[in-house]
C-alpha cells in the first residue's frame, strides 16, 4: 500500500517560541532507537515491533508535543517548496536513516518533502509520479533500499530528478551510491593495521553490487599488503546471523585459521563472533572481527564496522535536486568511516 508522508516543515526556534519535538527527542525520552520511533510514528505496516514498546512511542510523543506538521494541502503555495521521494521500501534500517538525512536538509532548508513507498511495483511507481504531478513538486528523489541497478518508469524523466543508491544500466542520470569498495578496503585496511596476517572475509549474496564492491576492496588492499591467500579464506552468506556463524565454523576449522574476518554486515558478524566463542576463541586476542553497515546492536556488542553513509546520500542528492545547476550524467560515491570497538582492540 502507498504510503503518503511529509517531512518536518517549516519551524524555527526563537525568542518566545517553543522548541520543536523530533523524533530524535522522542527516541531519547522513550529508550528507543530513532528508527524505532520513525517506524512507529509514520505507521509503517509489516514491522515487528512490541505492542508495548509500540504505545509508548505514541504516549511519549503526545506527551512531548511531537506533531508531523501541516497536510499538503494546507501549505501555502506562494511559500511551499515541495520535493517527491519514491523508495521500493522503508521496514528496514537503511532507508530510515536515508529519509533522516532528506528530512535534515529539508528543515534546514526549509522544504517540504513526500514521501510514497511502492514495493518496487511499477504500476505504483507510475501512480507515485502522477501524485508528485498533481502536488506539484520540483523534482524527484528515486531510492532503493540495496544498491542495485534499476529501470525507473519513463514517467520520471519529466522531473528534474536524483537517482539514490541505484542507478541506471546505462549509468544516465544523476546517481548517488555508497563507495562499497572504499569501505571494503577501509575494513580490510584496519585488520591490516592491527597485526591480522590471515585475514578471512564472509560476504553477502555474491550477486549483489554491495557485495561485488566491498570484495573487491578487500582484494585490493590484501594484495597491496602481499596477504591474498586466495578463496581458501572466502566464504557466502545469506547476510544472516546462522549463516555467518557457519561460515566462521568452518574458516576456523582449517588447519591455519585466520586471525581477523572482515564480515560484510553486523549481522554476520555477530554470527562470526558467536562461532568464535563457542570453538573457544577469544576476540580479539585470538580473532580480530570487523562488521558494516554499523547497526545498533553493534555498538553493544562491540563490533567495528564501517558506516553505510545514507544520511549523508541522502542531504546530498537533496541539495543536489533544490539547487541550480544541470544534473548531467553523473555518479558520485559516498564514503563511509570506521568505526573501532572492542572486537579489533588488540
């Protein structure tokens, strides 16, 4: 089902005005992670989330004064500046913190954005631009939620639009994309550093771009540092947790087992780290484990991982679309960072 928001509007904070609630406050007040509260306020149907936790987001945010802002139809349109954003999906994490960066920008700015979800149905995706027509926006901000290569309905390129971690088979357009391959190296790189000799990698799916991209960083920089001990030390997962904890099984069972794996999210990391333990290794004495994607349950865990910098793709193509200049034919890259915890801290 399509799904219709609109981003925090056109509020400012000043003298003998009160301070408007985010959903960062609510987050903070409830306990709660900001996608947690994203999810809960803006009604997003098919998510797990506890009844009770679900309550007390909605208790909270009346409590604070949290309010989404004026409907479409009540902005002034001598004032509105009204930007479309099309995603296949917003239940996971990535898009949250995607539409967090586009509602930053927006506020900042002083804009307004919709927001249509469509399941990556292209019927929907044609009816999404129809809206976008009929409301009257200044241009498009098309996103998927994995980096893929995309066919957009031909109904876009009546917009002035941004491409955001997908793009065209052809590479037309304006496109913006996580640099995967920076952030594999960036992994890989930092197990180097510790003193990891043997190092591992688990990927994801091997059909995906994310996937594609952050082993090749790791084959770059391993041969820069003369330590690719070839696929002996690679091995596939589904991104899951079961199937990170069987490929880290089996890495360690052979008869020179590596010293650090760079997984290719949290989640096989964390499977990664539950396999060490249960074979009596230690980390990061014994094995040095770096994730991606820098989850929440990453930082209590102590997992290092590299940031997906959505946020960041996100009040870039913003600015991209609000701005002046042609959008040409272009793809730019995003770099994530590292970040170092307990599971590298030899």
């Amino acid at each position: 089902m399509t799904k219709i928001l609109l981003s925090r509007r056109l509020c400012k904070t000043g003298v003998g005005m009160k301070k408007r609630i985010k959903m960062v406050d609510v987050a903070r007040a409830a306990n709660v992670s900001r996608t947690t509260v994203s999810l809960v306020l803006n009604g997003i149907p098919g998510v797990r989330i506890a009844e009770a936790t679900r309550q007390r987001v909605l208790q909270i945010a009346r409590e604070l004064g949290y309010s989404p802002g004026p409907l479409i139809e009540n902005l002034d349109p001598e004032r509105k500046r009204l930007f479309g954003v099309l995603i296949n999906e917003i239940s996971a994490a990535y898009p949250i913190d995607l539409i967090y960066g586009l509602q930053n920008w927006a506020d900042a700015q002083g804009l307004q954005i919709v927001l249509q979800v469509t399941d990556s149905v292209a019927d929907r995706e044609i009816a999404a631009l129809e809206n976008f027509a009929r409301f009257g926006v200044e241009g498009v901000i098309y996103a998927n939620t994995f980096t893929a290569i995309v066919s957009p309905p031909a109904s876009l390129g009546n917009f002035r639009h941004v491409l955001v971690n997908c793009r065209r088979e052809d590479s037309s357009g304006f496109a913006i994309l996580p640099a995967e391959r920076h952030g594999g190296m960036l992994a890989t790189d930092h197990l180097i550093e510790i003193g990891c000799r043997r190092i591992a990698t688990i990927t994801g799916d091997p059909w995906q771009i994310a996937s594609i991209e952050r082993l090749a960083g790791y084959h770059r920089s391993l041969n820069r540092a003369g330590l690719n001990l070839g696929t002996q030390f690679e091995r596939v997962s589904d991104w899951g947790h079961a199937s990170g904890y069987a490929a880290a099984r089996d890495l360690l069972a052979l008869s020179e087992p590596p010293d650090g794996i760079f997984c290719h999210n949290d989640i096989v990391a964390r499977g990664a780290m539950a396999a060490a333990r249960d074979m009596g290794r230690k980390v990061p004495e014994d094995l040095a484990i770096i994730g991606y994607d820098d989850r929440e349950f990453s930082r209590d865990l102590g997992i290092s991982s590299v940031t997906l910098p959505f946020a960041e793709m996100g009040e870039r193509a913003l600015a991209e679309l609000a701005g002046n200049a042609d959008l040409a034919d272009k793809t730019v890259t995003i770099q994530g960072r590292l970040v170092a915890r307990m599971s590298t801290n030899k």
